[in-house]
C-alpha cells in the first residue's frame, strides 16, 4: 500500500479497527477515511453506495461486525446472523462496483468445523458440522469468505478473507454479555476483587482450548498481509499456541490480584473444545507474533484498569 494511498477502515472506533488505524498512523500513512455510525450507517445499502462513489478509497480493512460471547450468541442469534450479513454485503458489493484494489475481510474461527482436525489448516473450510451455540454468527461470516472468493473468481477482485484467533487488547469489549471470554474473565476478577468476594463462578468446565492474539500483533498482521498476500485464499492468523480456559482464568486471577475460590458452573455449555489455528500459511509469507500471552494480559489488564470508569 503507497503511504498515500486511501485507506478505509469499517469499524474503527473498534478494538481492531482502532489498532490498525493507530499503526497506520504511526507509519506515516496519510489519507485515512473513517465515519461513525453516526456518520454512515453500514446497514444502509444506499449510504454505503453513496460513501463509496464519493471516497472511492483504493483499500478497505473491514473490521466492523457484530460478535460476542456464547451467552450473546445463544440470546441474540437472529442480530448475529442479520446485521453481518447486511453489513459485509454492503461493503464487499460497494468495494467492487467502487473499483477497490484490496479487501481483507474478517472471518473468525468459528466457521471451521467444531471436529476439524487440529491445529486447523484452511483446507478445513466447509469441511464439517459447525459448534451450535453460535452457528447463525458462523454462518454470517462464512457467508463472506465465499463472497470475497465469488467477487473473486467472477471479477478478477482481490478480496482477502482471514480467519484470526480470538483477538484481545485496549478497547475491546468489556461488557459481560458481549466480550470473548479473555476481556470477560479480566473484568469479572477485577470486580470480584474490588467488591472483597470470596468466591467466583465461571461457566462451563474449564476444559476448552483457546487460542488468543494480542491486537498489535492482529493489526500488524493484516497490514502485512494487505502488502504481501496475492493469491486472495482464506489466511488463519494465530500465535500458534493455545491454552485451558482453567488456565487462563487462572493467570488472569494472577495478574489481577484476587484472592478467592473459583467454581465452574457446568451446566453452561463450554461450545467447541478446542481451536488452534494452523499458521503455516502466513509464517511462510514472513510473519510471525510478537507479543506472548502473559504479556498481552497484563497489557490489557492496565489498560482495562485505567479505563475501568468509562466502560
């Protein structure tokens, strides 16, 4: 991408979306669009045409979509499946009509089959029965990936579909009933600890594997990608590791200093038992990641502590 090259980020007042737009900052890069909500609704067909005959940007990272935890999922499975499908089909068919160079389009793990082998190799799409609990937001964004490769196949397009890890950092979700399961164990200790209980209750077993990105390192990633990748198929994006949600809950019980029991509520459903992401692909284009799991908590830790009163 040419350092002035115009470069529309969709959802950046998000955690990714703010990510990418701070480090494209950072490298010096100078035509940046982005609108609120506000300012352009992307569930409005006609705006979102409008915005792009008058912008006309060259590059498009769309990071806006709506996702959550399984209690969201479960609860609001016909918001999950809708507003992202009427999101990405309104950029993705805009970007094209528009003349955009490049796309990267954001998938997420769920859109694997819930026995695929591990760790999960891109091969794998499309290959097998989904995890149930949040199948409609699966559904929505494997609905994208065969639009990117559709628009691809048909229009000689390069749109870009990636699957990342579960993303987590600064200005993630922190609310209980959205957030992944990393933010919602930070802000569930750290209330646990300021309220003086002696004891918390997780849901589920404990037993699942998850593997989680720091969003620098997601957001570095996709830039990368956007200046290197060509041959436009699904790219998984991970660290390369994965860990015991007992585990990281203990971590992160750790890091923030609280002192009680915890206790599993295992009458919650746990979803998929694990989901590694097979990186291969994108290591073999240069990339790697740069910041550990301990690291990235304590980092997000800070920041949700600093910003606790505003969430």
């Amino acid at each position: 991408m040419e350092k002035q090259a115009k470069i529309y980020i969709a959802g950046h007042e998000g955690m990714l979306g703010s990510a990418i737009r701070r480090i494209f900052g950072e490298g010096g890069y100078s035509d940046i669009i982005v609108k609120n909500s506000g300012e352009l609704d992307l569930s409005d067909s006609a705006a979102v045409a409008e915005f792009f005959k008058k912008e006309k940007p060259d590059y498009v990272f769309m990071a806006a979509s709506k996702s959550g935890s399984i209690q969201a999922n479960i609860k609001y499975p016909a918001e999950f499946i809708y507003e992202n499908l009427v999101i990405q089909n309104n950029i993705i068919h805009n970007a094209y009509l528009s003349g955009v160079k490049k796309l990267l389009f954001f998938g997420a793990s769920c859109v694997y089959p819930k026995d695929s082998p591990q760790p999960i190799k891109e091969e794998y799409f499309l290959t097998g029965e989904l995890e149930p609990t949040n199948r409609p937001y699966a559904v929505a964004k494997i609905a994208g990936i065969e639009m990117c490769r559709a628009y691809n196949k048909q229009y000689g397009t390069k749109f870009i579909p990636v699957v990342p890890a579960t993303p987590y950092g600064p200005n993630d979700h922190f609310d209980l009933e959205k957030s992944h399961v990393l933010s919602a164990l930070i802000r569930k200790f750290h209330e646990a600890k300021m309220n003086g209980d002696k004891e918390i209750t997780l849901w589920g077993s404990g037993l699942p594997a998850r593997e989680f990105i720091y969003i620098d390192d997601l957001a570095e990633a996709c830039i990368f990608i956007m200046n290197t990748a060509d041959d436009r198929d699904l790219i998984n994006i991970g660290a390369g590791t994965d860990i015991a949600i007992k585990e990281l809950a203990e971590k992160i019980k750790a890091i923030a200093g609280f002192q009680g029991e915890i206790k599993w509520d295992v009458s919650k459903p746990d979803g998929a038992m694990k989901k590694l992401l097979d990186t291969n692909r994108l290591r073999s284009l240069g990339w790697s990641h740069k910041i550990d799991l301990d690291e990235g908590i304590k980092r997000t830790y800070q920041w949700f502590v600093g910003n606790f009163n505003r969430l």
